[in-house]
C-alpha cells in the first residue's frame, strides 16, 4: 500500500530542480522519503514504466507551482482548472479513488460520516480536495475529530474520533441524543438508545455530565430512575418510574444521596416506594409517603 499523501492548498512555491518530487502537491510541506517509491509502485500498478511515472508526477507539481506564480489576478480559477485536468489524466491511469475507509466510527456513525465525504467510486483521486473533505466530516454531529488520508492510487482514509453519547435531553417537546459536553448529536436517533438515562428542561443537557456519575454509582436508585428534571437551571428532581419524586439541593448533591443511601439501608424505601423525598435541606430529610396524609415526615439528618 501507498505512503499517505495528506491534503491542503498547492504551495506557491517553486519546488527545486534537483528534487521535484520533494514537496507535497498540496499544504507545502516536506513529505517522507516514502513518497517517491509509493507513486513508482502506483504507477507500475497502472500499467507504467516507473521512471516515466516518477518524471509526470515530478511534472505536475512543476506546472502547478508555474501556475499558482504566473497567472496574475486569476490564480485560483488556473489553478483550480489545471488540477482538475491533470486529475482526469491521472485517473486514466488508476489514480482513481476504489476504496473508502472509515475508522475509529460506530455502526450508527458510519453511514452519516461518508454521505458527508461525497466521496464517490471512480472520482479521480488527485482531484479530493482533502482540506475540504475534513470540514465536512468535522460538520457531521457524531464527530469530534477528523484525519483524512490520501493513499495513493486509489484508496482515502477516514480516521474520526466519535462523540460519546450521554444521554437523552428532553427540551421543549424535543428529544435529543447529547454527548459528555451537552452538545446535540442531530444525526442520533433517541429511540434507538433506550438505555441512556433521560434529562429535561433548561440546562439538563450541559449539567447532565456532573450528576450522571453519582446516580450511576447507586444502582437501586438507577433502575428504578425514569427521568432527571433540571429545576430553574440550578439543582435536580429525580423522576422515578413510579411516580415518586427526589428532590435534590443546588449543592452537595453527592452528600444529599448519601443521606438516600443511609434512609434507604433503614427503611427500603426505594423498594417500598414513596410519594416525595425533599433532600434540599442537608439538616433535615422530609418525607412524604405513598398516601394523602397531607404532613410530611420528618426524619433527622444522617
């Protein structure tokens, strides 16, 4: 397989004579020694004597830094025009793109990440304008970071770093998949992630990452959580699956779950369920039960 060719803009400058293949065609940067047998070996591929491969390929970047100096108040539009022609000419000979490839990406990534590339089978591969091809992947949801990677002749290289999903926000009717950041992931589909835990309102979706952990670490308080609703911005009520509510402090959420914990061990609460538990005062536990008597109890701070 070929050395890899990464992508940029051609440099203006003139590449030297006793080394014309030394600089990139695109970014102008120095490129490893590799470069020259890699477009020996894709040439031959093609069917061509290698020196005569190497003499063209040296030859393309002579005319395009001619060009990019030469062409006055029109460099962009020459430029441009000639790559495209030397592209086609290229493709011709098997510098045509045959395989993409996309790493680091999940099966639900993966579809989304190359209908954004609009990398197609055949195109010539000397024409991808790597650059670009890297904006666009970086503008797909489900992506963090992106390295794309020529690989001469026929194969590009995808390499993403994936955005871990965190949770789904319910916002104003809405449902989004979120990441560790609180950033929506717009290509997600929420009901295929059944498993993530639920947050709503104003602020959930950037707050959910500090919470998350300490109602993780409970696993009887977890199973039995449907929803954390994020109250004016500034604390949360836990949501359970039967109807009952936890309403934690604005701070100290974790020593408020202690106190949960503590409660829970002596009474099972959890188990036996309850209409309300108000934690926001760290001095006092109040409890409502599973009935209509209307008076809270009231059970010491542990």
């Amino acid at each position: 397989m070929g050395a890899a060719v990464r992508g940029g803009t051609r440099s203006s400058a003139k590449p030297q004579a006793k080394s014309p293949a030394s600089k990139a065609a695109r970014g102008g940067r120095p490129v490893a020694a590799a470069y020259a047998p890699a477009k020996l070996r894709a040439g031959a591929g093609a069917g061509l004597d290698p020196k005569l491969t190497l003499i063209v390929a040296g030859g393309v970047l002579v005319i395009g830094a001619a060009v990019a100096l030469f062409s006055g108040d029109r460099p962009q539009t020459l430029v441009h025009g000639a790559e495209s022609g030397l592209a086609g000419r290229f493709a011709g000979l098997g510098f045509r793109v045959g395989a993409l490839h996309v790493q680091g990406a999940s099966a639900m990534a993966q579809p989304d990440i190359v209908r954004a590339s609009g990398i197609y089978k055949d195109q010539p591969i000397l024409g991808v304008d790597l650059t670009e091809l890297r904006q666009r992947i970086l503008a797909v949801g489900w992506v963090k970071e992106a390295r794309v990677v020529r690989l001469l002749p026929d194969t590009i290289v995808i390499a993403v770093t994936e955005r871990p999903t965190l949770a789904v926000w319910q916002h104003q009717g809405a449902t989004h998949v979120v990441d560790a950041e609180g950033k929506v992931i717009p290509e997600a589909d929420p009901g295929r992630f059944p498993d993530l835990p639920m947050v709503v309102g104003d602020g959930a979706a950037e707050n959910a990452a500090a919470i998350l952990p300490l109602v993780r670490a409970r696993p009887r308080l977890m199973e039995r959580l449907e929803a954390l609703v994020r109250v004016d911005d500034r604390r949360w009520d836990l949501r359970m699956k039967d109807g009952g509510l936890i309403q934690l402090p604005a701070v100290g959420e974790d020593s408020a779950l202690i106190q949960l914990d503590q409660l829970d061990q002596r009474s099972r609460l959890l188990e036996l369920g309850f209409a309300r538990i108000d934690l926001r005062d760290p001095e006092a536990v109040a409890v409502r039960p599973r009935d209509n008597t209307p008076a809270a109890t009231v059970v010491g701070g542990a």
